[in-house]
C-alpha cells in the first residue's frame, strides 16, 4: 500500500446518532412485533449502509449513540450488528465511536458496541479511548483521532479529584479533555489526511430534540479546542441537528444529525449524513438529506370566523398539508359555542393517511360574557362593563385608571365624540 498523500481523495461516510430503541409515536409492526418507529431508525441504518457500499466508501465513520438505552434488548443489538457486519463484508473500514448512550455508568463495564473489538471483526474499529487510528484504504492511508464521550467517573478514581463538586469535576474534565484533543492533534502525520471524530457539545452549536432523551450531565467543550491545523474534517456527533460551526474556516466542524426525527421540536430539520471526499489540505464534504425520513406535521386552524362550520376550517387547512405517512398532530381554535359544532369523525377521515395522530387539540376563545364573568350584562352600566372588560384583560390597575378617567371624559354629554 501506497503510504504518500493518494491522488484519488479517501471516501468517507459520517453519520450518528441513530437511537435505535426510540418509541416515541410509535405503534406496533403486525409484522414483526416490534414498535414501528423502532424500525424507522433501523431502515434509516439500511440506507446509510446501501450509500456506503453503492458509492464505495473506504471508510464509515458512526460519531456514537447506537440505541437509545446503554442496555438495549438484544433484538436491536441484532439489528445494528447486521448492518454493520454488511460494512465489514465489504471491505469498508467502519469507526465505531462509544456515545453517552452507549457508555456504560462504571468504566470497567463493557459498551454497547464494545462487543464488535471483543469479537475482533475485520474491519471494525471501536472507539472507547483517545486515541489516532491510521487506517489503510484503497485510495492511502487516513488518520481518525477518536475522542469518546467523557466519563467523569475516570476522575473519581484519583484522590485529588474526590473532594471536587460537580461544578469543578465539569471544569476539570473541560480542561483535561481540550489537553488530549492537542495530544492527538500533536500526534498527525501533517503529510496525510486527518479527521478527528467525537461525541460531546462544542461551544455555539444550536440543540435539537436530544435534550428529551438526553443520558448523563453534559460538558461544553470550546471551539478553540478543534479549530486546529491537524484536522481536515471534525466528525461530529451528540447533537441531533444538523450544523457546521466553523463554515468560514477549515476544518469543518461538522455535526450530521440524527437520522430520524424525535419528536416535533425537529419536524423542520433535515436529516442525514455527510460524504467526505478526504485529502490534505483540501477536504471536500456536502450533507445528504435522507428523503425517506418519517415527517411530522403540525396543523393549525383558526375557525373563529367560520360562524356555524369550524369543521370546514379544519378540513380545509389539513388540505394544504402533505399528510401520507407522516406523524400529525392538530390544533383548532374556537369560539366558545362552535365547540360543540366541531366534527371529529370528519377531521380523523381527513386524516386517514396519516401513519398517527398525535392529537387533536382545541384553543377555546370564551365569549365575552364569559371573560368578564357576568351572565346579565344588561343590568350593568356601561361605566362598569368596560372596568370588567379591562380586568379581565388583566390590563395593570393604574392603567385601567388612566383608561377608565378618559372613558368617562368622553361619555359626558356635549363633549366632542361624546355620548349625544
């Protein structure tokens, strides 16, 4: 094997965070058994793996979070393995990184994919340690620095660090980390190509949905820290949306995303991986959106001015949205008597290509008599009714004053626009 800088740039796949486990919205399978969302993420595996291998990928590089829970049932181990077997199979260098997810609580435990360097599968590299890795592909040789999720409990086990609050263990670990992160950059061969992979929060990247299943306190690690020379491609991986945070400078500081989405707080971000076409000094890489992501819709109709038909409003409103197969949730606001006039039959058939409904909400918008909380208002003076509107506006005490001193001025009689 060819040793020198490759003329042919070293093809790279880089995903993560697949969360294979999460039900959320899920329904089951007739089929398999098994939650049909917990299938989304799986497929979404498939199709990364069928990129890998139909674009001969000389290395695929997972930024860690296999499954959703550090212990997962063996039926999803299964299913991760298979796609990962296929990458093995084909000659393809896969770089598994160890995630929050995947980090078991006691260090000397094993991780969830600790099993594939048990087994010593050809092909397979687990990433548990900080370490640089040159691997041997058909286009040269590549270095991929590995920096796992950090795991407070290594520092537990040193006396100096026992006395620390949870605060200064943050701290420490911060700065321990930035340390390895210029070892392993010290340690590039700056004649070939060098991408450093990790799984943790950079300072300045915007969050998705991972907070809602997120295992374990997180760290920021800063910027500075991976801005350096050493790389031409920082793989990223824990945070669910996708970003470049270094788009006006090399390297790349590149988070893929999740492959599916979690929940509606993601029902706008693409989701996908990276393709990376590794050289020295000039590293090339776009993301790839993956189509077949599961949609979630959300649907808002107003039928306030709908008089006697809200259902109309809503029927109309679901129309402008592509709803096949998507997760969909609805939420309709109301006046206080059209409530009863809504038809529910018919928004659900509207619905009826939907894969779920999330719910169907209502925003009832009380009457007038409801809201100043008076069932005669006739008996009342116009003086007062107005006072009661403006409370139950929760208008400020010393506002409703003002207000109120200007209502009388204009309702005496035989001032201008007065009462005549």
């Amino acid at each position: 094997m060819n040793h020198t800088t490759a003329s042919e740039p070293i093809r790279v796949l880089h995903f993560a965070d697949i969360h294979i486990g999460m039900e959320n919205y899920g329904r089951i399978d007739p089929e398999t058994g098994l939650n049909q969302r917990v299938l989304d993420f799986v497929s979404r595996l498939k199709e990364i793996v069928d990129y890998a291998i139909e674009h001969e990928a000389d290395v695929v590089i997972f930024a860690g979070d296999a499954f959703k829970t550090r212990d997962p049932n063996p039926t999803y181990q299964r299913a991760f393995a298979r796609q990962i077997m296929r990458l093995s199979r084909a000659n393809i260098t896969t770089v598994l990184l160890v995630g929050n997810h995947d980090m078991p609580i006691i260090e000397q435990r094993a991780s969830s994919v600790d099993i594939f360097a048990t087994l010593d599968v050809p092909n397979v590299i687990v990433g548990r340690a900080e370490q640089l890795h040159r691997v041997e592909t058909p286009r040269g040789l590549l270095q991929i620095a590995t920096v796992p999720w950090p795991q407070r409990n290594r520092l537990l086990k040193y006396e100096e660090h026992r006395g620390m609050t949870v605060e200064q263990l943050d701290q420490e670990m911060v700065r321990i980390l930035d340390e390895e992160l210029g070892r392993l950059a010290g340690e590039v061969d700056p004649a070939l190509p060098a991408i450093l992979t990790g799984h943790f929060t950079i300072s300045g990247a915007t969050f998705g949905s991972e907070r809602s299943v997120m295992l374990g306190r997180d760290l920021v690690i800063p910027m500075s820290a991976l801005r350096l020379d050493a790389w031409d491609y920082v793989a990223m991986g824990h945070i669910h949306k996708h970003q470049n945070l270094n788009p006006s400078d090399r390297p790349a500081v590149v988070y893929s995303g999740s492959l599916e989405r979690i929940d509606f707080g993601e029902e706008h971000e693409p989701k996908g991986f990276c393709w990376i076409e590794a050289r020295r000094g000039d590293t090339q890489w776009s993301f790839k959106r993956l189509e077949s992501v599961r949609p979630f819709v959300s649907i808002y109709a107003d039928a306030t001015r709908d008089g006697d038909s809200p259902t109309d409003a809503v029927l109309r409103q679901i129309a402008r949205h592509d709803v096949k197969g998507a997760v969909v949730r609805v939420r309709v606001k109301l006046l206080q008597h059209q409530e009863a006039m809504l038809r529910m039959r018919a928004i659900e058939e509207a619905l009826a290509d939907a894969y779920l409904v999330a719910g169907i909400s209502r925003e009832i918008e009380r009457d007038a008599r409801s809201r100043i909380g008076v069932q005669n208002p006739e008996t009342l003076s116009p003086e007062t009714l107005l006072e009661r509107y403006f409370l139950s506006k929760n208008t400020p005490r010393d506002r409703i004053d003002d207000l109120m001193r200007a209502a009388r001025e204009l309702m005496q009689p035989g001032t201008d626009g007065g009462v005549m």
